[in-house]
C-alpha cells in the first residue's frame, strides 16, 4: 500500500491578524459575530419556554460556552451511571432575546452552533427551525426568512441529555462550545465553502489550490471576482489570484484557484508555520463578502517500506487518546481550555492526538495546528449497534452520512489532522455487513477530502483476529486497539497493510515503542490515555487488597467518577510513566526518578488492566523508616548511580536492553535522594528528590499574568502546600478556601483525586498530594487587577495577582 497524500490547510475563525484594521473589523463585526452572550437557563422542561411571550424572569443569567452537569453533584443514583461519571443529565432550555440591527435588512442570516449536547431542537421567535441529535456535530441554521431586522427577536434552545445513558464517557450537557451569529450579502462564500490543499509541495516552491463555493441567493445572474491573497506568518504577500466568474441566479458555482508559492515554509510538529489565505468577492469596487483561512503547507505519506513521513522524513507517531471533557470545567469549550489542553500533550512529549471517540472543538484544532500536534479526527464511537441504549446507533442510519460531512467540511483545512477516524471497537465489527458500512462510511469522507487515509479502531481479545481481513481492508490505514503484538504474523498474511496502535495500555509503553521502532509497516502508538478525564469512572485505578476488586465495566465504583488511566492527571502533572514514554520517542528529556509507591502491609496494591503501579516524586514516607522502598531511575544515559544522602546505594546500566529504566531497592530513610546519569564515567546530568517536612506556607502559581476582559479568557493557578524549604508535602490534604476579588469569576477548582466528590464549582477544594487547581475567568468588558486569596487552618493567607485588561 502507498498513501500519497499531500495538503495544507486549516481555518482559524477568530484571528485575523494578517489584515488591515478596516478589514478586521468587517470579518468581525459584519460577517461572523459572537452570539455566546447573555443567555438565560433553566434546568427542566417547559414546553412553552419556545414561545416569544414567555416569561423568564426568574431563569439564570449565563454566558456560553456552559455545561450544566460539572455544576451538579455527582451521586450513585444519577442516570448516566458510571460511564458518565456520576453526574446530573436531564433537559434544559436556554433563552436569548436581542434586537437585530436594520442593517440586516436583506442581508442572509444564519446562526452557528460548534456543539450542543444533546438532541437539541432551536426555536427563533417562537417557530422550530431544526433538531440536531448528535451532540459533537457543529451545525447551522438559516434564519433569514424568520429574523425581524430593527425589531426584538428570541433564540430559544432545548437541549435534551435526559436518555440515559448515551455514550460511554463524560459528556456534559448544554450549549458547551461558542454560537456564532452570521450576517452575509446575498452574494457570499458558502458555509463551508472553502477547501485548500497543496498538491504539490518542494523546497523551492509549494503549489495552493483554493476551491471556492460561491453562492447566489438573487432571483439575478450576477458578474462578480473573486481575489485571493496568500500571506505568511510575517504578514508578507506571498502570491494572489484574481478571477471573474457570472454565477446564474440562485445558484452556486465552485471556483478553483491555483497559487504558487515560492520558498514555502513547510508546517511541522516542530515547526508548524502558518499561512493565510484572503478571500473576498466583489462587485464592481463593492466587496460583497470576504473571509480568512489558514493553512499549512506540508506533505503526508503513509507506505509499509517507510511508515509515516511528514514533508518526505519518517516520523514516529507518538500519540496519545484524549477525551473532551477539561476536567473541573467540565465538558465547556472555552478556547483557553483547548487550547491548554495541547501544552500539555505537548509537553509531554506526545506529537499527535486521537480525539476518542468524537469531533473536537475547532479551538482545539486550531491549536494543534499553531502548536504543531498531530490529529486523528474521530468521528463517533459506533455504527449501528449500540454499545449503551441511547448511544449514537440510534441515528446512525439518519445521521451518519451528515455528521461524517459536518467533520469533514468543518475541519479539512487543518493541517494537524493526517488521519480521519470513522470508528471505534465497532461492536458488529464481525459481521460481513460491517464491511459495506466501512466503505460508506469511508466514501463519504472522500466525497469531501482525498488527501488524508480512513482509518478506524479494532480490536477482539479472542482468537478471532484474522476475521476483521475484509474489514481492514476496507480502510486505507488499520488501527489496533491493544493488539500491537499481533501486527508482524499480519504483515506476513497481508504485506500491504499499514498499521497503527490506536489504543494501548500504558504499562505497554516500552513493548510498543520497540514495535514501532523495528517495523516500518506499524507508524505508531496511541495510549489509552494521553490524559486524564471525567467519566468511565475507575479505569486505571489501583487499590488496596480489600477493597472493591474488579476491573471498571465490571460494576458500580462510586466515588470513583474519572478515569486514573491519563499519562497526565486533571492538573495537568506529568505522572512518572509520561516521563518515560516521552524518554523513548524523545531527546529532549533524559533522567527521571520516582518512587513506588510503598505497600501498606498487610494490604497489598492491586494493578487493574489500564492502570501503572502508582509512582510518585516523592522521597517522603512517614512510617516506613528502615523498610524497603523501591526506586525507579528512567534513563538516555549508559549507566545511572543511586545515592541516599550522598552514599552510593548503586550503579546499573541503562540501555535498550534494560528498556532505559533501573530499579533499585533500599531501605527507606529520609533526606535526600540522588539519580545521577553517567556517560564515559563522568556525572552529566543530576535529578533529586528530597523528603519534605510538615507544610507550612500556601504557594500560588498562574500560567497567565493578564488576561483579556472579553468574558472568556481563563487563568489556571497552581495550589502547592510546601514545608518551610519549599518542598511540597506530598501528604497535605488542607481544605484550602478561595476568595477572589476584582473583575473575574472562580469558574472551577480541582485536585485531580477522582475520588473526591466535592463538587468543581465551588470556592473550596481539600488539597490532594499536596495540590489543587483553580481557574478562574474574565468578566466580559471590566478591566482591572484580579486578587485571589487562598486561605486555610494553620496557613498564612496567600494572595496571587493578574490584571484583564
């Protein structure tokens, strides 16, 4: 099998900054405006709330985005059970009245929705304009012939999540991404409507094809042109196109324009340079419409001699799965979120995402494109057989077929995505009809993109591998879940295929990474999970020999409400295992140290099927004074050396052979711990771990120092309980009270123990291995300094400081 595949786009919708002023402020202000502002909500259903004389007085105030089930307590008895972490679902209805300006006489109206879970129904001024049942699906409505410019209109939305349960995971409920609010002459691009690839790509130059779908919505043939400028990252015009068309009355016509880029800078994962395309129609010296569209110029190839190449040199997939939920935001999009989300994958070593089992945000994507992180874009869980009762086989045979186009359309100009996903451990996935329903589904992604391979995941824990033949072929590249082991006996049945690991456990990082490196044919390895999240409530747990036992579809685990299974916890901490997985695909990290955690005899810990033995920087362990502990050292280096409080404990090698990691064994005393990395004899690189003493001061950390007064923008402070010389006491669990004051909102605070079931809307959290989390918003158009006040027992008062501005 050889997949050429070579492209470059993606579509940023709120950064325009390549352009003049003027220009902004139409993009801004005409064409495409913020409709997440001064809702009104209420949780229940009244079936008159549609109605343009209903009052909502007594209904909430919020802004968008806004997920109604974090703000609620998690309880055994909720209906989404386990899978849905615990938390409240139900209906809810959102209210929006606002006066459309007279300049929308005439003009083509629509409204944009990026997401809303689930089966929601729109009203505008009382009448029901469309029902949309898949919650991850962006989509749009026209309102043109309904709004009533110079005069009070009513956007009412029901939103029903009260069938449960409906997926397998956390959801949220509610209107949880933006709602746009679109105003278009009569003459425009369609929604949609334009699509850039870049067919051919080299070092001196890159060839930009630029399909527009312009749309005529008058009863007359109109002559108009279409101009297209491309500009760089530095705002440089790199080229343009300038074409006339007469498109008939209402119609559309697709208009392909073909620019050549000289010298281009190729998007990478380590360099991942932008471009922006310009689009406008005019008439005559009038522009009628315009809109900017990054891109990237790159090329992907997919071939079992030389595995994944991104602009011609192989790379390693090193990916992990991530859900879409932001942990104590719950399921709410807020661009920050998404894009703080990336930072982290990124940071952690990982250059590629697989967004299980569902259609991201567009703010995510638009990350990863600026961040450089790579993207298998998942469309749904399942086909027609349910996997819960009112899961997505429900709507299939209605709705796959407009969701695949949604994905597609939506997000074929991103140059992070090289993959898309039609499918997850399709439950009929041994049935010959299978087979049929992969290649329509796949015939529908590549009725709108040729550029990218079809993939899906497959798995079975039984004998019955050999089975799925026909159905990988109906991909053009095979995805295993947790069947890594099986891809060389299936490269000498079937030589052709291309394979990657879309879901592995994390205990397996080594064993995978070394498949990956000895055959061309696997391109990579995505772990279950890049990071942790809400819902499948006790995957990856270990607990204590008396406890429940079982693995987490076995039964009820209550309190767990998250899954532990993350390389990287809620707070965005890198636990040990995503040290070392990062150590094996990377160079840029090369000793770590941890601990194992210690055996509270006579318990025992018990390790579940996607769990690692719990592992810590820690070097405190009050009451094992004198008992064994064991010391993990992960190591680039030939030889590692141990040292408790200067005295050499020993030295091993480090190496392939070794899978990069030592183990030593010592008996615990407290003080300090030394990994030092040896290289020709000689000490080249030093990590400690020191044992902390009891807490005594509240240190506070933000990862932002201003913030924009916009009503949206976020800032994620880092709680840590140190002693008094600045060690964090890994043991501290303080209730910590959160006070704020200036223009910002407490809109979550967390700790990452899954356990814990305080609520994540609140102003406390108990701090948990010494930590916790809150993050707090902007208030829409108030400036000023913001002050947040962290107090509890025993603690000085700690304040932290940023400005909106």
């Amino acid at each position: 099998m050889n997949i050429n595949m070579k492209i470059v786009p993606f579509i940023i919708l709120l950064a325009f900054t390549y352009l003049p002023a003027k220009a902004q402020n139409e993009l801004n202000n005409n064409r495409k405006q913020l409709f997440d502002f001064n809702w009104k909500f209420h949780l229940g259903d009244i079936p008159d709330a549609s109605n343009v004389d209903f009052n909502d007085n007594e209904w909430r105030a919020l802004d968008l985005p806004h997920d109604w089930s974090i703000e609620g307590q998690v309880c055994p008895d909720n209906p989404a059970g386990n899978d849905g972490g615990y938390f409240p679902t139900g209906i809810g209805w959102y209210r929006k009245t606002f006066t459309a300006p007279k300049a929308w006489n005439n003009k083509k109206i629509s409204i944009f929705f990026e997401g809303v879970y689930m089966n929601s129904e729109v009203f505008i001024n009382g009448k029901s304009i469309g029902v949309y049942p898949y919650g991850y699906s962006s989509f749009y409505y026209d309102l043109t012939n309904y709004i009533k410019p110079g005069e009070e209109n009513l956007i009412a939305v029901r939103v029903d999540n009260a069938k449960q349960k409906n997926c397998r995971w956390y959801s949220g409920s509610g209107i949880y991404r933006h709602v746009w609010i679109q105003v278009k002459e009569p003459v425009n691009i369609n929604h949609w409507g334009v699509y850039i690839t870049t067919p051919e790509v080299s070092d001196k130059k890159a060839s930009v094809n630029i399909q527009t779908l312009v749309k005529n919505e008058t009863s007359s043939s109109q002559n108009i042109s279409i101009s297209t400028i491309i500009y760089n990252a530095k705002g440089q015009k790199k080229g343009s196109k300038l074409t006339s068309i007469e498109i008939p009355a209402n119609s559309t016509k697709d208009l392909n324009q073909h620019i050549v880029v000289k010298s281009p800078d190729l998007w990478s994962t380590d360099h991942p340079n932008m471009y922006q395309a310009h689009i406008s129609i005019k008439k005559e010296d009038k522009v009628l419409d315009q809109t900017n569209k990054s891109f990237g110029i790159r090329t992907i190839k997919f071939t079992t001699e030389n595995g994944f190449e991104l602009n011609g040199k192989k790379v390693l997939i090193n990916g992990g799965c991530a859900h879409s939920d932001n942990g104590c935001l719950g399921a709410a999009a807020y661009d920050r979120a998404e894009e703080r989300k990336v930072e982290l994958l990124k940071a952690a070593g990982f250059n590629a995402v697989r967004t299980s089992h569902n259609i991201p945000s567009e703010a995510f994507l638009d990350a990863c494109d600026r961040l450089g992180l790579m993207v298998i874009d998942e469309a749904f869980d399942g086909w027609k057989t349910a996997k819960t009762p009112h899961d997505y086989s429900t709507v299939f045979e209605d709705w796959s077929e407009k969701d695949i186009a949604s994905m597609v359309l939506r997000d074929r100009n991103h140059p992070s995505i090289i993959m898309w996903s039609i499918g997850n451990e399709i439950i009929e996935r041994k049935e010959p009809e299978a087979v049929e329903t992969a290649k329509m589904l796949s015939a529908f992604v590549k009725k709108y993109d040729t550029t990218r391979p079809v993939t899906s995941a497959m798995t079975t824990w039984d004998n019955d591998w050999d089975i799925f033949d026909p159905l990988m072929a109906a991909h053009d590249v095979c995805g295993y879940n947790y069947q890594l082991h099986r891809a060389p006996d299936d490269h000498k049945r079937v030589p052709s295929r291309v394979i990657v690991q879309t879901e592995s456990y994390p205990r397996d990082a080594f064993a995978n990474w070394k498949l990956v490196q000895d055959h061309s044919y696997i391109i990579g390895d995505f772990v279950w999970t890049a990071i942790d999240y809400l819902g499948e409530s006790g995957i990856g747990r270990n607990y204590y020999s008396g406890d429940v036992p079982g693995e987490h579809w076995e039964r009820q685990l209550f309190p767990w409400h998250g899954a532990y299974c993350g390389d990287i916890d809620l707070l965005g901490w890198r636990k040990p295992i995503s040290h070392y997985r990062s150590m094996l695909y990377n160079d840029n990290e090369k000793l770590y140290m941890a601990v194992r955690e210690p055996e509270p005899k006579p318990f025992k810990i018990i390790e579940t099927m996607w769990s690692v033995y719990p592992t810590w920087e820690s070097w405190t362990w009050p009451g094992f004074e004198g008992k064994d502990i064991e010391v993990e050292v992960y190591s680039k280096y030939p030889k590692v050396r141990l040292f408790l409080n200067n005295k050499l404990v020993g030295e091993q090698a480090t190496n392939i052979e070794t899978a990069f990691k030592a183990t030593f064994k010592l008996p615990y005393e407290k003080d300090e711990l030394k990994a030092v990395g040896i290289m020709e004899d000689k000490d080249v690189e030093t990590t400690i771990l020191q044992t902390a003493e009891e807490a005594t001061q509240i240190s506070l950390s933000s990862d932002k120092n201003e913030i924009k007064a916009d009503g949206q923008s976020l800032a994620y402070i880092s709680v840590e309980l140190l002693d008094k010389n600045g060690v964090l006491e890994p043991n501290a669990s303080n209730l910590l009270n959160f006070a704020i004051d200036g223009p910002a909102v407490i809109v979550g605070v967390d700790n990452a123990n899954i356990k814990d079931v305080d609520p994540y809307i609140s102003n406390q959290r108990k701090a948990w291995k010494g930590k916790a989390m809150v993050v707090i918003k902007s208030i829409k158009g108030k400036t000023g300094a913001v002050k947040l006040k962290v107090s509890s027992e025993d603690f000085e008062d700690t304040y932290v400081e940023i400005k909106t501005y």
